[in-house]
C-alpha cells in the first residue's frame, strides 16, 4: 500500500523549502595583524598567540 499526498505542494511552497536561506555558510576568516595567517575574528590567533595586539598565549619560534 503506498502513501501518496492528500494536496499538490505549491511552487511557493517548494521553492521555500529548497532556498537557500536555511544552508550553512563557512565562517568568516580575517588576516591576523601580526603574523598575517587566517583566523577568525575576535579569537587569539593559534600560529603566533597574539589577540588586540598584546600576546596572550606563549608560543616558542
């Protein structure tokens, strides 16, 4: 026995469904100020340790 819909999906209706307002996008990346790797914004860059300018985390060369 297959189950089949009761109503025709609308065109809206289906076109909601497969817009693109509900798909991921990819974390927005910034150059760091100091060493110039991607990182993103507001976090302690992990190559060179550095965040608003001072160094909080000691990273050895």
């Amino acid at each position: 026995m297959a189950i089949c819909p009761k109503r025709k999906t609308s065109k809206a209706r289906r076109d909601k469904r497969r817009s693109n307002v509900w798909k991921i996008e990819a974390p927005a990346l910034v150059k760091c100020d100091k060493c110039g790797e991607y990182k993103l914004s507001h976090r302690v860059c992990k190559s060179c340790g550095y965040y608003n300018g001072r160094e909080v985390l000691k990273k050895e060369a």
